[in-house]
C-alpha cells in the first residue's frame, strides 16, 4: 500500500537500506543471491530486481530456517529425554528452588542483594573492574564459587562420556554444550532475571534495558580439539563470558574496538581467565580467544539479546554500522574469516587459506588510507 505501481526508488537507497535491516544471522549477506540485492518496486511483478523479488528470497530462507527449526526441536526433546536419567547434579535441574548462594562469589552476591544503583559502575569498584577505564565497553568481576563451576563441569563431563549426538555450541566453537539441550533453561532464565540482568543494566545502558532472551553454551579448548577463536562479535547485545576451569597455559582473550567504528580493529586489551571470573562486554565489540598452549580450558558463555534494542538501533541514524577506518588494523585483530586485508598482517594457514579472498571486512568505502586487499 505504501508503494503504488508507477512509484520508482532509487536502487543505493533502497537496497542499502532493506539489507541492513535483516536482523537475523541465518540471512547474513552472503544467504541472499546477488541478483536480488538490487531492490526497486516498479510495479511490475516479480521481475528479477523487484521488491517482490526480493521478498520471495528472504520468505524462502525463512520457511527453510524455520523448518529446519522444527527438526531441530525434536532432536532437542529426543536427547533431553535419553539425558534425564544420567544427571550428575539433580539440585541443577530445580528451577523453583533458585540459585544457592553457595554457588556465588559473595561479594557478587552482597551486590545483588542491596541492589544496583541508577550510578556508573565506579560506584562498586570491589564488585566491577572496568577494563577499559572510561570506555564504559568492558569489565570483570568474580561471579561464581569454585564449588558451582566444578558441579557444571562435572555435569558437562557426562554429557560427553554419554555419546548423546552433540549439537555445536554456535557457528564457530566444535566443542561444547548448549545447556538447554541439558534441561537447564528454566535455571538460565532464574540467573539472568535475578542476577545477570540487574549487573548488565547497571554496566551497559541502554542494550540491558531490554533483555528478552539468553542463550548459554560452554566451549571447550584443548590441544588436538579447538585451540583458539578467530576473531568475531557476538550475536548478543552483552555478552558474559565465565572461565570454569580447568589447569591450562595460553589461551587468553582479545579484545580490540566496536564493530564498525574507527578503531574497530585495533587492539584495546588482552583478559587472562581465572577459574569462576566472568568477563562482560558488548556484544558488538571484536574479540577472539588465544590458542591454548596446553591443558584444557572450559568456558560458560551468555548472550543476552534484546530485540527492542536492535530495531531502535537499525532505525537511528545517529549509529550507522560503519564509518572509515582510521588506520591499518592491529595483527592481534584480524581475521580470517572476515577481513579483507588478513594476509597482510598475519599468514594464512593449510586450514586458513580457503577464506583467502572471501573476506567482507572493512566493506567497500570505509576503508583505511593505503587499505590494500589479499587479491
């Protein structure tokens, strides 16, 4: 209705605009054929280049994701089912009961209890340590006693010695636990409400304002299995990220700028893991993981989402998703997987060279002074 026959848009604007309107990471750039990113409404059908055109595109990828979905669902319910009876820790699993205080760091615990304030965070300098000092981007604290990260530890232990068919984690971590697939969802919504939610609020306003869903997964590093994490974001708004355990050299984590912003990607600071720590920062700042040199390390990770955030987001334009990089990047944030200029800074591997070349970062336009590609 918004569009009568006859009206013509202009191609830049539309199409700009209609992709980087597309919240969902199963129709990220690459899921949408090339032929239907030029976006115009002629009133002509579905003509290759129409609106209509493109719709059917993006309906057709949801309806595939959506079906997908539904065998998803099953195979979720067929390995709750055949779990049940191997859980370790039974008192993990009753949701009505709450979390124990045991199973916190106290000093997290006194915080929650006497409530955060409206303040900045500088106000609990025993409770948050920003990292950043100033930046409002990136903090730690202690969150969990060694006696809860060993109980969800031993609990992860099972599911692998079980041989259940294993889901990933996410799109880049092989190993690892999703710990709905546990029966833990229940338990994950309690720590976010009542104690998550309330520190992201304090530390990240306004992307905590709206939380309205979490997704909580370990990963698992260890020689011969992954070593490290190319660099990336987060499909989070914040993000907490909580070292279980267990003995291991290396392995720290990097962080470098906000995704599209000048110094996007370079390096701002490198976080050592302590077993029940937790380290909080924006979804959208770039970050990777370390190889680890040996032993194993076991992380808790939650991505805290809230719609109402990003379509305010997508709609502002005082947040565009990029602007120009300022200067050439740091070596310690490139990646392999996204950026165009990886091998001039860092060299491609035998398991690395096939994203040579493939890369969309930084997009055409917002490039450095003297930005050169890989080919």
């Amino acid at each position: 209705a918004a569009w009568p026959a006859g009206v013509r848009w202009g191609v830049p604007e539309v199409s700009g605009a209609f992709l980087t309107r597309l919240p969902h990471p199963e129709l990220a750039d690459g899921a949408i054929p090339a032929t239907s990113r030029t976006v115009a409404w002629d009133g002509q059908g579905d003509a290759p280049g129409s609106l209509a055109a493109a719709v059917k595109v993006v309906a057709a990828a949801a309806v595939a994701y959506c079906g997908a979905g539904g065998a998803e669902a099953a195979d979720a319910a067929a390995f709750l089912k055949a779990y049940a009876p191997m859980r370790v820790h039974r008192r993990l699993f009753q949701a009505g009961r709450g979390w124990d205080a045991a199973w916190f760091a106290p000093e997290f615990l006194e915080a929650v209890h006497r409530g955060f304030p409206a303040a900045p965070s500088r106000r609990y300098p025993d409770v948050f340590e920003e990292l950043l000092p100033g930046s409002g981007k990136l903090f730690a604290f202690d969150l969990f006693s060694d006696a809860f990260c060993e109980m969800l530890l031993e609990e992860v232990d099972r599911v692998n010695a079980a041989g259940l068919p294993a889901a990933r984690p996410n799109s880049m971590n092989n190993y690892g636990v999703v710990l709905e697939r546990l029966g833990l969802a229940e338990m994950v919504d309690v720590l976010v409400d009542l104690y998550l939610q309330p520190a992201a609020r304090q530390l990240f306003p306004p992307e905590a304002d709206g939380i309205d869903s979490a997704y909580a997964f370990t990963v698992r590093y260890k020689p011969g299995e992954d070593l490290g994490l190319d660099m990336h974001t987060d499909d989070a708004e914040v993000t907490f990220n909580v070292c279980l355990g267990r003995e291991f050299t290396g392995a720290g984590l990097q962080f470098c700028g906000l995704m599209g912003a000048r110094d996007h990607r370079q390096a701002a600071h490198r976080h050592r893991h302590r077993k029940g720590r937790a380290v909080v920062h924006l979804g959208r700042l770039r970050h990777g993981a370390d190889d680890i040199a040996s032993g194993e390390r076991q992380n808790l990770i939650l991505w805290l989402r809230s719609g109402e955030f990003r379509r305010a987001r997508a709609l502002n334009p005082a947040h565009p998703p990029y602007v120009a990089e300022a200067a050439p990047p740091d070596a310690a944030c490139v990646s392999f997987t996204h950026d165009r200029d990886y091998g001039r800074y860092k060299a491609y591997t035998p398991k690395t060279r096939r994203f040579e070349g493939a890369g969309w970062c930084p997009p055409r336009g917002y490039e450095y002074p003297g930005f050169e590609p890989d080919t």
